[in-house]
C-alpha cells in the first residue's frame, strides 16, 4: 500500500513558500518550452496549410524556391496542354504563370524594413487557392498597378491599408483589397496582376507555374510527366510538398528552442531537486518512523517521486493559464527559402500542450528520483535519530 | 500450536517459545577507525504477557537492543528470535511486513507525522493490511477510544498536549493488535501527570489485554511500573542481582 497521497498534499502546503518558489522556477521553464513550441507550431501551420493537394508547383529544373526559378514563356505554353488539367467555369484551363520576388517594405514601428514577397498571379491563380478570401476590398484588376495584400502582412508593416501606395519596380502601387488567406504562407504575400508586374520588370520571366489537375491521380500524373519530359527542363511537385519543405525556414527557431528548453529543464530540474532534497532532510524522523511502522521502500520512493511530480503539474498547469493568451498572437521570421517574412501565429494547440506536460513530467520525475531515492535507502536507525 | 509466517524459513512453532529470545548478540558501531561496542554478548529472555523495563545510564545501549528487537538494526553477532521468527533472517521488504505485524514502537518524541490527523496517524500501520475502510475505522476508534482520545481524532498532533500525542502514538502502535510494544522512553518528554497517564495506559495493556511490553527507561518510577526490571551497563546486560 503507498502511503497516503494527503501526506504529500499538505506537506506542500506546509512549505508554501518554498514550494511556491520551485513551483514559479519550473512553471517558468515550462512556459518557454510551450512559447517556443507554439512559435515551432505556427510556423509549422503557416507551411503545412499552405497549398492545395490537387495543385501542380512547377519549377525550373534543380530550383528549390520560386525566387530562383525561371521558366521559359515556351514552356508554359506547352504546359497549358498537358493532360489531366481541370478547367474553370468558362473551360478556361486553370493555369497561371506567376513571378515571385521580393521587395523592400517599412514595418509598422517604422523603425526598420523587411523582404516581403510580391506574386504576381493571374485571375486562375487565384482561382486556383479557393483558401484565399478576400476580406475588404477588391482583387487587382489585370492590366493596372494594382495590389491585394495578404491580411496578416498588413498587420505588420508600414502604409499597407487600403487606398495607400506602395513605391517599386517603375512607380507606385495602389493598395485596393485585403485577402485572408486562413493562415497559410500567402497570408504573408502581396498579390499583384503578373502581366503588369512583368512589364515593370521586363527581363524576367515567369517564375513558377501552377496547375489544377483533375484529380489526385491526375495531379501525381502531371508532376512525374514534367519532371520527367527531358525537353522541358522543369521540376513539377505537387504544391503541399513544396510548403512543407519550407518548414526548414524554422529550423534556426527549432535549434535555439531545443537548446533554450535543455539548458531550462535542466535548470529546473535541480530545483525540484533542491525542493525534494530539502523534503527529504526535513523529513528524515518521518521516513524512519514510516519505514519502522513496515512501509517499504518503494512505497517511500513513490512517494517522494509523486511529491515532486505533483509540483510539475502545477507548475504546468500554471505555465498553461501563463501562455495561453498569446494564443493567436501574430509573429514573423524570415525564409531561408525565399528571403522574405513569413508571418505566423503562436498555436498552443493540444499537441503543444502535451508536450509541456511532458517536458514538465520528466523534470519532476529527474529531479524527484535522487531525492527519492535516498529518502527510501537511509538506515532507518540514523532517520529516527534525527 | 500457531505458527505465523512472513516469510518461509523464518519462523518457528511459537507455542512453548518466549516473546522474545536474544542470544549472545553483540553490536559494534564503527565510526571512521573508531570501534565501539554498544552491546556485549547480551542474552535476555522475555515472557509472553511480561512487562519489562530495560534501565540503565544514557550510552549503555538500551536503544541499540531495542532496535535490533524491532528488527530496523541488525547485530554484528548473535541471535534474535521475536515472536517466532528469526528477525536477522528477513530481508528488508520481510522485515517492514513483519514489523507492521508484530511490533508496537512507541518513540520519547513521539513521531507522529505532523501534517496527519491523530485518526490518520493511528490508520497508519492498518494501510499495509487488507483491512476495508470501514474496518480500519472501527480498529482505529477503538484504539483511540482505549487510550482516552476518541473526542480529538481530527486534531493535529500540533493541537494536541504532550501526553495526547503520546496517547496518540500508542494507539498507533496497538492498532495493529501486535504481539510485542517496545516503548523507547515514553514519558522523556513529558511532564509528571501525563507520565502517569501513559503509565497507566501501558499498565493496562499488559494487565488487561495481556500484551507483552519492553520499555527503555531510566526513570525508576517509569519502571516501578514494570514487572520486571533488567539493567544495561555499557552493553552488558546485568544479572537480576546486580552482577555482569
């Protein structure tokens, strides 16, 4: 039988500073733990929402982003020919060449500038990403300069609103819609017609082109049959797999969140253990006296181990409430890939929530067992003298 | 004849035994190089139903003998039969179910665990057996009830006097209905009249309920309460006539 969970309970409550203090170190740590998941989480969202399934990327040949790739006017011709291609209302087939680059943009604060990414696309481009709604506004008209700003970039930079003016390639541009893009990376972008984008830029050539297939089947189809067709010289990939690749964007977050969580934990981990030390020495009379009237010493192992599992829990529980509303707020990083913002939301979702937990579980148990341990295996004789 | 086991080997048909057999035990504490001899070649019989004060000045090793009866220390030499078994050859997890079965410890300080009711410190040894709720409440009443503190079992020992706490503990220690309560200076930290009160309770444990009792005293008026008085003398027991 282990001894009573109530022992435990109101020795805590007993020693409320100190375990109030061990309490707020750990919950601290598992807060940053759960930030830098959340941020992990939400740039993860931003890529992974990116796309549609039954989208056709294609690139030119060995390009691993949009910004540096080209492709041939010629190619894109014959790529509107290719079989397993739906078509839009009007049978127009849903094809769009885009150029993809990168401007210079105030942020909010004034106080510095960012890359952000300019596409231009196509009316079928944006039939193509029914995920993008526009919010206020209008879409850019084809043949004026125009732009549609992604709703989460305008949150973030500079004279971005409707009716204001953006200033590159020959001249101004005039902001006339917000589109929401349900938090996938175009909600970083500015949208523009790609005809009058190209004319200001009159040596560039498309940059991708996107493709609607038919179905799953068609899609996986298309993609082998441009890789594959040696004339064309491209690289077709369905466009989920190409935002999820960009996920290596996070990877500078992912490395120093790692690092920041380890040297954390481990931090943590030597005041719970500090806490249960203390326990256990405050205790000594106690454990004799449990371990004389026959319980054993796994029964006092456990105990002690469930003490400090029971501060990491409300540690966690607390960190939780602490994070929480940060929920939803929006960030930004820049894209290895593309060498532009990609704006994102903290996500706290369940699986962030667990892994603190978690995080939170292995501290306690860590800094819990050496005490623990050594609460169970003292001489009973030398714990009654105490 | 009854015989009890905790665990196969150890125990020995109790019907003719005495409650307590210690032979020619010897115990040696080694502090760095230092060796000291805490008891000396000490054999004692003790009766079933015998109340027994152990006296003796402060280092003679009365502690040390009762520790290794209660089976939490063992002897560098000798033998120890307690209630049929042979304590020294239970390993540590046969030992604790042994000790909850079988002894009754009742410490000067009173060891009750501050943070638990006097209800959940008697309740204590009863969580080791298979006893439901509702019969380790019946015990646990009764105990307290038999040492005059029914009214205060939701007290703190913290709320209770000296004497209480110490009643406390020894109906913690009679919870179990042990065979044998060994009593390391009950009344050290009392004052005279709650002295008394756990005399008297001691006293009629052995004269009422026939329990065999083992106190370390060096209060001759505690131990004019026992029926039998034995000294220690730097860890040699004494003859009853006062001789090694």
């Amino acid at each position: 039988m282990a001894v009573p969970i109530r022992y435990n309970i109101r020795n805590l409550k007993l020693r409320k500073g100190q375990t109030c203090m061990t309490i707020l170190g750990v919950a601290l740590t598992v807060a940053a733990v759960m930030f830098l998941a959340a941020l992990r989480a939400g740039l993860n969202r931003a890529f992974v929402h990116t796309g549609d399934p039954l989208n056709v990327l294609v690139l030119g040949k060995g390009a691993d982003s949009e910004i540096a790739s080209d492709i041939p006017h010629e190619a894109l011709q014959i790529l509107r020919t290719l079989p397993g291609i739906a078509t839009n209302s009007k049978g127009e087939p849903l094809v769009s060449g885009e150029l993809v680059l990168v401007i210079l943009l105030p942020r909010e604060d004034g106080l510095s500038e960012a890359n952000v990414t300019l596409r231009g696309t196509s009316a079928q481009g944006i039939e193509l990403r029914p995920g993008a709604r526009l919010v206020r506004g209008r879409w850019f008209n084809p043949g004026q300069r125009e732009l549609a700003v992604g709703a989460a970039l305008q949150k973030r930079f500079a004279r971005t609103a409707i009716g204001e003016s953006v200033q590159f390639g020959k001249g101004p541009w005039k902001i006339v819609g917000v589109f929401d893009a349900s938090g996938s990376a175009y909600d970083s972008e500015i949208w523009s017609d790609v005809n009058q984008i190209t004319s200001d830029y009159t040596t560039a050539q498309p940059s991708s082109v996107y493709m609607r297939a038919t179905d799953s089947a068609a899609a996986d189809a298309l993609k082998h049959r441009v890789s594959d067709d040696q004339r064309l010289q491209l690289d077709g990939m369905l466009e989920t797999e190409y935002y999820a690749e960009q996920t290596k964007s996070g990877a500078p977050i992912k490395f120093v969140g790692l690092t920041v969580a380890i040297i954390m934990g481990i931090g943590s981990c030597f005041a719970a253990m500090n806490t249960m030390f203390a326990a256990v020495a405050n205790r000594r009379r106690e454990i004799g006296t449990l371990r004389l009237l026959g319980f054993s010493r796994a029964s006092i192992l456990a105990s002690f181990v469930l003490e400090s599992l029971l501060i990491v829990v409300i540690a966690t529980a607390l960190a939780i409430l602490v994070v929480m509303p940060f929920n939803g707020i929006m960030t930004g990083t820049s894209n290895a890939a593309t060498f532009s913002e990609v704006v994102f939301t903290l996500q706290m979702t369940p699986s962030v929530m667990g892994t603190a937990l978690l995080f939170g579980l292995i501290m306690g148990l860590t800094g819990g067992f050496v005490p623990a341990w050594r609460a169970a295996h003292q001489s009973i004789v030398g714990a009654l003298r105490a | 004849m009854t015989t009890a086991s905790v665990a196969p080997n150890t125990s020995i048909a109790t019907t003719d035994l005495p409650a307590v057999a210690v032979r020619n035990v010897t115990k040696v504490f080694r502090r760095d190089s230092i060796e000291l001899k805490v008891l000396d070649d000490v054999s004692i019989e003790i009766g079933n139903g015998d109340f027994v004060a152990l006296m003796g000045p402060s280092g003679s090793g009365k502690t040390t003998l009762l520790n290794l009866i209660a089976g939490v220390d063992r002897p560098t030499a000798g033998d120890l039969i307690v209630s049929g078994y042979n304590v020294f050859a239970l390993n540590d997890g046969q030992a604790a179910r042994w000790r909850n079965q079988h002894i009754g410890y009742v410490f000067q300080t009173f060891n009750l665990i501050p943070v638990l009711t006097a209800f959940e410190n008697v309740e204590l040894p009863l969580l080791l057996t298979t006893l439901s709720p509702s019969q380790r409440r019946e015990h646990v009443i009764a105990a307290l009830r038999l040492v005059g503190l029914e009214d205060r079992m939701k007290h703190l020992p913290r709320q209770l006097s000296g004497g209480q706490e110490q009643r406390v503990a020894i109906a913690r220690a009679i919870v179990t209905d042990p065979t044998l309560i060994l009593a390391d200076e009950p009344t050290g930290d009392l004052d005279s009249q709650s002295a008394t009160e756990i005399l008297e309770v001691l006293k009629r444990l052995s004269q009422q309920f026939g329990k065999t009792i083992i106190m370390v005293t060096h209060d001759p008026r505690a131990a004019s309460y026992a029926h039998i008085i034995r000294h220690l003398e730097k860890g040699r027991l004494l003859s009853n006539d006062g001789n090694r």
